[in-house]
C-alpha cells in the first residue's frame, strides 16, 4: 500500500488533471460535430495527453528533488526519486505509443513537449533557473499543447493558431503567478526566478500585464470573427481575473495571496470552459 500510495504522490494526478484543460479545449475549438468528441481518437487523445502530463511532472518532481524539500507546498514530494523514475517510464511509454497510434505527428509533438519541460526542469541549468526564459518556455509549450489537441480533429488553420496564442498568454501568466507563490522557497534555495531577480512586485505588474492583454487580444480576435462567438465566456473570466487583481493589488504580497488569485481564476476559467462546450455543443447538435 505504501508503494501505491508513493506512485499517486509522485504522478500529483491533481495538477495533471488540470493541466488536461489546454489541450481538451485545443479538440473543442476543432470539432463541428459532437460526435466527434466521443469517437474513438480523441477519447484516447485524452488518456494519452494525461500519461505524457504525468510524465512531465515526475520529470519535474525528480530534477527537483533536491530543493522541493524546502518548499512547503512540495516537501512532501521529497525523498520520492524511485517512484518518480517508475512514473516516468511507464507514463511516458504509454503516452507515445497512444500518440503514434492516433497520428505519428502527435508523437513527434510529444517528444518535442517532453523535451521543453525536461529542458525547463533540468537540475541548476534548467530554463527554471533562467528569468523570462521558464515563462517564455510555458508560452511555447502551450502552443504546442493546444495544437495537440485540435490535429486529433482538422488540420491546423490561423484560427487554431491565433487562438492557441490566446490560452498561451493565459498559461504564461499562470507561471508568472506560481513564482509568486514559490517566492521565499526559490530565494532560499538560491533558484533565481523572475520573480526573484526582479521582485515580488515588479513581477506582480508583469502578471497583471499579461493578464490584460491576453483579454485585450481575445476581444480582438472575437471582433475579428476569427474564433467562434462562444469564445466570449473567456473574454468575461478574463475581465473578472483583471478585476480580481486590481482590487487586490495593494494587498501585502505574501504566497497565500498569490494562492488565493491561483483559486479564483482557476474557478472562473473552468466556469468559462464548461460554458463554451455547452454552447459549442448546443450550437452544433
């Protein structure tokens, strides 16, 4: 029981699941019929982007393992190489062999994701150590991610890209968030972050920044009628999360601040996606 509860430790299913999001909404922005939702490729998709997720934060989980004992959010993650090494063998092979079975160009995608986040979370001389570069590499890995998901459907058009640089920006100011939250554990750890080298409230603006225009250039594309009307439900979480941060804005910056902003978006944005399928499906039963 010990070594199967060491394994679900280690995958962090919790944090795969929602990183599930990006990809998914890549197929729900391609489909035209619901069926194709439930046919067989793109349910298979979904185990496959799962294993590939787990295996990208066992990669993460053992690069770090050195230092996530000296973050409180993660120290129960430390001491756990074994079953970090075991999640990572067995999900990524699941995850490659499910890809090339759908379309070999997804496994090649895979393999390029894989190498992103390895080269992201490799110990000392990782893309986490260099400031901007981390963020920059979670804008391109959710490029990458979204288009996953929408060449299970139909090929990749401008509209797919357009709008995967949308949720890019989201995730990107995501990761500008979690080095909020990691502040005082990568300063102790000497893991110099942007967050770190520049300061806590230099980087809260660049966050909000982003935040902002990555709404901006939503209500652009949906004025441009280059992505489906539904999309507008973004626009409307994006706006709250806006809202959200300028209130909150003055507030001391301490981790559970950034905690609590982490919450409310992921709430608000989940809210969004649920709607946009509803009326996606709706409009195109």
């Amino acid at each position: 029981m010990n070594r199967v509860a060491a394994f679900f430790k280690s995958a962090r299913f919790v944090e795969v699941a929602i990183m599930l999001g990006f990809p998914v909404i890549g197929l729900i922005f391609a489909f035209d019929e619901p069926a194709q939702l439930v046919s067989p490729k793109p349910l298979l998709f979904v185990a496959a982007v799962f294993a590939l997720f787990t295996a990208i934060y066992a990669c993460n989980g053992l690069c770090g393992a050195g230092e996530d004992s000296e973050n409180e959010r993660l120290a129960d993650l430390s001491g756990r190489k074994r079953s970090f090494i075991v999640t990572l063998l067995i999900s990524l092979a699941v995850s490659f062999v499910c890809f090339f079975y759908i379309n070999p160009l997804l496994l090649g995608m895979a393999v390029l994701s894989m190498a992103l986040w390895t080269l992201y979370s490799f110990p000392k001389i990782g893309f986490k150590y260099r400031p901007l570069l981390g963020t920059f590499l979670h804008f391109a890995g959710e490029i990458l991610h979204f288009l996953m998901g929408y060449i299970v459907i139909k090929e990749i058009d401008a509209g797919a890209v357009f709008a995967s640089i949308y949720f890019a920006l989201l995730f990107a100011a995501g990761h500008l968030n979690h080095e909020l939250i990691d502040y005082d554990s990568d300063k102790k750890t000497g893991i110099k972050t942007g967050a770190v080298t520049f300061g806590r409230r230099n980087w809260e603006i660049l966050s909000l920044a982003v935040t902002s225009f990555s709404t901006l250039y939503l209500a652009v594309l949906l004025l441009a009628g280059v992505i489906p009307w539904a999309s507008a439900f973004f626009a409307a979480a994006g706006l709250c999360h806006v809202v959200f941060r300028f209130l909150r804005f003055g507030r001391e910056a301490v981790q559970r601040k950034y905690l609590a902003e982490r919450r409310f978006y992921r709430a608000v944005y989940f809210a969004a996606g649920v709607m946009f399928i509803l009326v996606k499906v709706v409009s195109h039963g």
